[in-house]
C-alpha cells in the first residue's frame, strides 16, 4: 500500500511539473512563419523559373564524393536551361545529404541563373 502510494504522489508531481514547464519550451521554440521569402536575383542577371535538383546516381562511400556528384548532376541539368550557368551565379541554393550506414547521398537544389544578353 505505501508503495502504491508513493509511487501515485510521484507520478502526480511529475505531471504537474511537466504541466508549468510546458509553456516556457513552448516559448523557447521558434514559430512558423511559412517558407522564407526567395533569394532576390542578382543584378544584370536572368534565372529560370524553378529550381532545378541534381543528386547523382546512387550512395557515395565518401560524402565529398557524394556532393560532387550532386553538384555535377545539377550542372548538367542547369547548361541544359542556361548553356552558361554556373553554380556561383545559381541562386535559393540548398544542400541536402543523407547518411545510409558508411554511405551518403546528397541533393542540390538551387534555381539556375545567367548574365542578362
């Protein structure tokens, strides 16, 4: 019966504690305030529409192996757009990469732009 009892009054401060402490996490996370407003373009230059992503074929044992990858990748589907489009004049560029075990994969997003003729 003390155990019971013991075990019950702990149970009830633990909530209660939990309960005055919830407000204050809740205050220390950021709110959303939806996506981030996009990247201005660079003067004297013209990007394409939407971003374009290159990943690669298949995981790299190595994770510098993975982002050239994934930045070749991309390039080739950006001179595709723009024949003179570099990753230094792309913009919204977002680097994504994914460990699986030794193994990692990594994805480049990014909106592909070029000097204005």
């Amino acid at each position: 019966m003390f155990k019971a009892g013991m075990l019950r009054r702990v149970l009830l401060s633990t909530i209660a504690l939990l309960a005055m402490l919830a407000p204050a996490f809740a205050a220390d996370q950021p709110t959303a305030t939806g996506t981030p407003p996009p990247e201005p373009t660079k003067p004297g230059f013209e990007c394409h529409d939407k971003p374009l992503v290159g990943s690669g074929p298949g995981f790299k044992d190595s994770q510098d192996e993975s982002e050239q990858a994934a930045k070749d990748d991309w390039l080739a589907k950006a001179k595709a757009v723009y024949p003179d489009a570099d990753l230094a004049t792309a913009k919204d560029v977002k680097w994504e990469c994914v460990k699986q075990g030794l193994y990692s994969k990594c994805f480049l997003a990014a909106v592909p732009c070029h000097p204005k003729l």
